[in-house]
C-alpha cells in the first residue's frame, strides 16, 4: 500500500521526503523546512514538475526537440553548449534549484570564451531550452 501523501523520513536517506505522483521528492534534514516546502507543492501543484526534473532530463528532452525542428548545424551547438553546461551544473542539479549564478558562474569557468559574442551564442542555448521549460510548465520563471 501506498504511503499517504505527506512527508516522512526515511533514515536510509536522512531526509525528509514526499511521494507526488509516485516519485519521492526530498524536503531536506529539518522537519519543519520539510512540511513547509510539502505545504508549498501541494498548495501549488505546478511547481512538482520543477523539483523532480533535473537540468540534465530537461536539456535531453530540449535537445530531442532541437534535432526534430531545427537544422542539424544549429542541433550541433545546441548540444556543445548543453554538453558543457550539464557539465558544469551535474545531473542531479534540480530546475527548481537552479539560479542566475550557476549561468554565470558556467561563463566565468570558460575562460576560452574570450568574446562575447561566443558567450552569448552559449548563453542563448541554455536561455532557449529554459524559456521551453517555462512554457511547458515547468517552471514559473526562466531564473
């Protein structure tokens, strides 16, 4: 049987955590942080979707898009520059965790990306699939 919607802790983790639709999402170590980011998702279903997908999940499903409707020269950039930023960012690193600094600090640690013109090219790359995750709801707000 299932366990209630609600959070619990599991010891195995040392976490608080909630199962929504069937996918465990981690509150943290402090019970009261945990009921309340619980009290949050549940009071805004919308926002579940951003704290199971990782940035890496949602730039293979961009990059399945780009290779579908764009031109190959354009899927090939997108996928260097998506490349480099999981790289950066890791693949657990979750969309409701991301924030303005990890974009810059991705482009201050490519010291070779001497223009920017090659920084924005970069910059455009992450930009275009995170304003996909603000129109498939996501998230709220491209960060």
């Amino acid at each position: 049987m299932p366990r209630p919607s609600k959070p619990y802790y599991r010891e195995s983790d040392k976490q608080w955590v909630c199962i929504v639709d069937g996918r465990r999402i981690y509150h943290g170590k402090l019970k009261s942080k945990s009921l309340h980011k619980f009290h949050q998702l549940m009071a805004d279903p919308e926002t579940i979707g951003a704290e199971i997908k990782t940035v890496y999940a949602m730039a293979q499903e961009y990059l399945t898009w780009v290779e579908k409707n764009k031109a190959p020269a354009t899927y090939d950039k997108v996928l260097r520059s998506l490349k480099n930023f999981c790289k950066h960012t890791g693949k657990s690193l979750k969309l409701s965790s991301l924030r303005g600094h990890h974009l810059t600090r991705w482009i201050t640690k490519n010291p070779g990306w001497k223009s920017t013109t090659t920084q924005n090219i970069n910059l455009r790359c992450v930009t275009e699939m995170l304003n996909l995750c603000v129109k498939e709801g996501y998230v709220s707000k491209n960060p």
